[in-house]
C-alpha cells in the first residue's frame, strides 16, 4: 500500500522517514519529492509497504505524529489518473478508440 506523507519538516531525510515506518512492519520504497530548484525537500514524501495491516497500523500510529516539531499527516496515497495527450482523446478525429 503506498502512503502519502505530508507536512514533513524540510530537513528530514528519506532514511529518517524510512526508520519511522519500519517500526510498523516492511517498507518497500521511501522517496521524499524534491525541488528541482532548490535541491530540497518540499515536505512531503511517499512510502510503500507490501502488507495492508502494517501500512495501516502505521497511518494509525503516525497520523498527527510529532516529528522534528512538525504534525505530520499520513493517509493512503490516491492513484492518479495517468493521463497523457494521446489518452485525453482520440487519436483519428472520429470518435472511436
């Protein structure tokens, strides 16, 4: 289950957020989004971990959680629509896939 993890303060780092969610069971992935300007943190990040139970017992835990003097909030990522130029439309102008 991949979770959103927002209101994260700027100076934590990816191996600080993946310690916090292994105490809750396996992580699969742990990625903070970065400023591409800037090179740092914009506060948020994702982590995944394989097992339901565990990813929710960390959304429990975690969610309204002090960390590094921010409340940080946790709740399952929502997937987005991918959606590129040729998949907003159709391709032949006729109305038909």
């Amino acid at each position: 289950m991949k979770l959103l993890i927002r209101n994260l303060a700027r100076t934590t780092t990816e191996a600080e957020l993946r310690t916090l969610f292994e105490a809750h069971g396996a992580v699969q992935s742990c990625t903070l989004v970065i400023d591409k300007k800037t090179g740092g943190s914009k506060g948020f990040g994702f982590v995944e971990m394989p097992k339901p139970g565990e990813a929710k017992a960390a959304i429990k835990t975690l969610n309204g959680k002090d960390v590094a003097g921010n409340k940080i909030r946790v709740k399952k990522a929502e997937s987005k629509p991918l959606e590129s130029k040729e998949e907003s439309g159709n391709r032949d102008g006729s109305g038909k896939e």
